[in-house]
C-alpha cells in the first residue's frame, strides 16, 4: 500500500496524520454497555466492547465526559475535571481502558467542556462564596440592571435568560447552558492555566486528544452589549435564536483561547484537537487558526442539517472546500448526541447512502455509536425523559434522549446492554435490529460500514485524496477521490427513483462496491445505471478517460 499523504501548507504532499486518514467513532458512555447492573453504561463496558470499534474498522474513538458531575445535563456539568464519576467507574478503570485500547492500535479522545464547569466544581462555590472571593473572578458576575432584572438581553441556549441571579452576593452569574452550568471567564488568565493542567493531565495518561465543547462560546463581549434582534425568528422555533448570538459566540477573540489550547496539545506529540462549532461552513475556516494554530478539526456538522438533494449538497461540499484555509483538513459528521439520528431523518434506505457519502468525501468522518447499525431516534415516553434541554423547551423536538438510547447488541434482554432497567428504553424494534443480527448479514447496513471502512484502507484515494466533483445529474451526485494513480467515482442517487448517468466515451471502471452490497466487479463502459437509493464506488481503469457526464439530467434505464 503506497504511503497515504496529504497536501501540506506549502502544497507538497506530506505523510497524512492519524486523524487525518482515520474514522472517529463517538461513544455516549451512558448507553453504550453497562457492566456493573445499574443501568448506566461504564468504562468497563466501553472496554469490554472495544472488539467492535476494532471489527467495524474505525480508528479512534471519543467518549462524551465521564467526569464527576451532578449529571444537570449528563456529565456537561464538571465537577471536576481531573477525575471519573464512579458511575462509570475509576480512575484504574480508565487506565485499562487506555491500555487496552492501544493494544488495539485504537486512539481514546475526551471530551473537554472548558466553557463551564458544574455549579458543584469547588471553583464555583468559592466564587459564590462572596465578592471578595480570589476566585470570584474565575466566572462571569455582574451586577442587575436598573430595575434589579439581568443586566442584559443574553439567552441561554437552554431557554430563558442567560442570567442567574445569586441572593447572596446580588450579582448576577452568566451560563449559556443550564444554571446549573455557569460559564468560566476565560479573560481571566488563571482560568486558561487550570484548564491547560487538567489537559495535560489526561495527556500524560496517554489521551490523544480532545472534543471541546461549544468552542465557539468560550469569550463574550467585554462591554455586554446586548444581543439584535433575529428578523429571521419565526413563532415555533427554536426560542433561542429570537435573538442573534453575535455578542455571546465567534467573537474574534477566541481564537487567541483556542490557539492557547493548541499549544498544550501540541507539546505532546501526535494529539488532536477538535472544536465543537454550530456555524456556516463560511466561518469554520477561521477555527483552524491565523496560521493553522487553532484547532485540527473544527467539527463540520452542515449534513446534520443539510437538505438531502443532489444539487444543494453538491454545493455545500463546493463551499466548505472554498472555505478552507491552505493545508486545514476537511471534516464531516452525520450524527452525535445532540441531533436526530441520520435514519430517522433520512429513512433506511438513505441512510445507506449517507454512509457512503460521509466515508467517501475528502475529511475525517465521525460517525456515532449504533449508527452502524441503522438506529433512530427513539420515542420517549413522557415520564422516562431525561434531558434538560427538553425539560426546560418542551415540545420543539429539541429534546436528546431520543438519539441516547442504549446500544442493541443482540436480541437477550435489553439487548445486552444491562441486566437492570436501562436509564433509557431502547429502541422497541431492538429484538430485530440489534448488533447481532447485521454481524455477518451479506447486505446489512453494518456490513456496508465495515466494507467502506475497509476500503478507505485499502485505497488511500478514498481517505485522503483529492475531492473532484463530477456534476449533478437529477438526483445522482457524482465526484471523484485521486490520488497516487487510483481514481475513484463516487456516484449516489440522492431519489428513490431507477437514474442513469451518461459518460463521454473512456471513463471505464468497475463497481468496487454498492450501497446494496451487490455489483462487485461489474464493468462501467459509458453509462452508469443506479437503482433507487443506490451509490456506488467504481474504480477508474488507471488508462480511463476522467468522467465527463455526456448529459445533464439522467434518464430513466431502458
Ligand atoms: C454541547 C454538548 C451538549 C451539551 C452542551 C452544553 O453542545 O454537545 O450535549 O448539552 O454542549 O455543555
Ligand atoms: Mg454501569
């Protein structure tokens, strides 16, 4: 296998870094596997179950926090940010997890939350303790406004007023999240230093990086100048964005406090940083940092939005590769703990071709646990929700647990997951859609993952190669991954209806693989014939003609 290598800043090929040729795989420890009978997944659970990360074929996996925490929102809230809930365990038990990991030649991530600890973290409660406080100044106080109300318009994203009032002291405190969430005033140079020891702690114990979350809140306006109002609202949405966030998130600023992250990441060899970023494409390419010292991977999550049509997407790949700073690595994501599952936004069928979209565009993918395996968001019953989010802003569809649910590994009780009753229920459909019953499934949709991830191994174009779109043809995408001789036609029919793509004559390959598992080895002469909801990966005979499509618009097959 030739030696994987990306363009580097100066556009000379480089050897491609772990993360760049590698696949994430994000774990919610609380639904993954229990060990110990509380209902509650643990770190002895994630590391029972690492086989899996292993067979599926990804390389890295990242663990939402596992920290001590009240749980206000399930671990986002730190108590502390050197240690383990014993919900999930001990510090001896993350230790083993590391190690078994890296036996498997797997990458273990963190997840970092440096906007805010828990109102729990002795931080907090010596800052509560008084203005006086020599920490008082480690979070956000400010005094009421005239009419004794919050000292400004700022919203939590939460719901409600972004500010809590503390009796006490008469000051009010600011948190972007829950109340039970205050923000750390990152202005404050001592709270830059505790949070870079705290990295470094888990550093030395062999982590290889870092998710951090809401990066883009960590610096508020100085002056607290009120946030505009968004003519965009409308009645019914989300609540949140009735104003817009431009005094409260992206501020310029934070890009010095990202780039301060950086260099504690950067002082330990082969580490990754990644920022978690709800923006447009457009503004990613400043997350990278100035001069690529912000972090690795500003999470690109537009597909979770994206609408699902050949056309709006092939542009949405034109404008996250236009907004990329020279030499910053492309990231993509179809799924995480806070959005709707991709198979219930998109249905079964496409969710298959969502999974060779995300595995075959130029970036680092990272797919979240038991998408692998087609689960959805899940209904919860009224008295079974746990979320904050949907506690506090009922009724939107904005609530999470429904894509927390317990992994389904095989069809026992409660799938495996727990001998007790589950914090949440699983999906009802678990005894026919768990692990077990795609292992091995010559068409399953888990085969189809670990058949892309294998050839993403195999064939460095499809990790690491150049991106060349095609065209759009009706509902077909097309695109091309190069690179060292090997090209590769990816082409995806975004519709439910038969499409045919038409060649100028020379653009010869075979089909590598189908969405629907079958076609390898077919000949591609001219025309490229797709079922409903079918992608391909062809490979290009290394004499072929690039692919020209000979007419817009596809016909139906013959
Ligand atoms: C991030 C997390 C989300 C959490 C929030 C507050 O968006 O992904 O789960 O609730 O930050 O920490
Ligand atoms: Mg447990």
């Amino acid at each position: 296998m030739p030696d994987p290598t990306t363009d580097g800043p100066d556009g000379l090929p480089q050897p491609a870094k772990w993360w760049q040729s590698g696949v994430i795989y994000q774990v919610y420890p609380r639904s993954f596997q229990d060990s110990d009978g509380d209902g509650v997944g643990d770190l002895t659970g994630i590391r029972r179950r690492l086989p899996h990360l292993v067979e599926l074929g990804v390389d890295a996996l990242w663990i939402s926090p596992i920290f001590p925490s009240p749980m206000a929102d399930f671990g986002y809230d730190v108590a502390d940010y050197t240690g383990i809930h014993p919900l999930f365990g001990t510090l001896a038990d993350f230790d083993a997890l590391v190690a078994e990991a890296k036996a498997l030649n797997l990458k273990v991530l963190l997840d970092l939350v440096p906007n805010h600890t828990s109102i729990a973290h002795p931080w907090f409660q010596e800052a509560r303790s008084g203005r006086a406080s020599p920490r008082r100044d480690w979070y956000i106080w400010r005094d009421p406004a005239a009419d004794g109300g919050p000292p400004n318009n700022w919203r939590s994203e939460f719901g409600g007023s972004a500010w809590a009032y503390d009796p006490d002291s008469q000051q009010y405190y600011y948190h972007a999240f829950l109340a039970e969430q205050p923000d750390l005033n990152w202005r404050n140079p001592q709270v830059a230093a505790a949070i870079h020891e705290a990295m470094r702690f888990w550093l030395r114990r062999g982590v290889d990086g870092f998710r951090v979350d809401v990066i883009w809140h960590l610096l508020k306006d100085q002056d607290f100048r009120d946030n505009p109002p968004n003519p965009d609202w409308r009645e019914g949405s989300n609540p949140y964005f009735q104003l817009q966030p431009l005094h409260t998130t992206d501020l310029e600023e934070v890009h010095g406090v990202i780039a301060g992250l950086r260099r504690v990441v950067d002082a330990f060899p082969e580490r990754l940083l990644i920022g978690e970023i709800y923006l447009p494409v457009e503004r990613l390419g400043a997350y990278y940092g100035a001069h690529l010292d912000g972090a690795h991977l500003p999470f690109n999550f537009a597909l979770l939005e994206a609408p699902w049509e050949a056309r709006a997407l092939a542009d949405l790949i034109a404008r996250y590769e236009a907004a990329l700073p020279p030499g910053a690595w492309p990231n993509w994501v179809l799924g995480n703990h806070d959005r709707p599952r991709v198979a219930s936004r998109l249905g079964a069928e496409q969710a298959r071709v969502a999974a060779m979209l995300l595995l075959t565009l130029r970036g680092t993918p990272t797919l979240y646990y038991g998408d692998e395996i087609g689960m959805t968001t899940v209904p919860i019953p009224p008295d079974r929700i746990q979320d904050p989010y949907e506690k506090n802003v009922p009724g939107l569809g904005l609530g999470r647990d429904g894509v927390r649910t317990p992994m389904p590994w095989d069809g026992s009780p409660n799938g495996g997951f727990t001998d007790a009753t589950p914090w949440l229920p699983l999906d009802a459909n678990f005894p026919e859609n768990n692990l077990m019953q795609h292992r091995g499934a010559p068409a399953s949709l888990y085969t189809l993952y670990q058949t892309l991830l294998r050839l993403r191994r195999a064939h460095p174009a499809l990790a690491v190669g150049r991106y060349q779109p095609v065209g759009v043809a009706g509902d077909l995408l097309l695109y091309v991954r190069a690179h060292a001789g090997e090209r590769f036609l990816v082409a995806l029919n975004l519709g439910g209806a038969p499409a045919v793509a038409t060649f100028a004559p020379g653009a010869d390959g075979r089909i590598l693989l189908s969405t629907f598992c079958d076609r390898v080895d077919e000949p591609v002469t001219g025309a490229l014939a797709l079922r409903g909801a079918e992608g391909v990966v062809v490979r290009l005979e290394p004499e072929a003609a690039w692919p020209r499509l000979a007419a817009l618009g596809a016909a139906a097959p013959a």
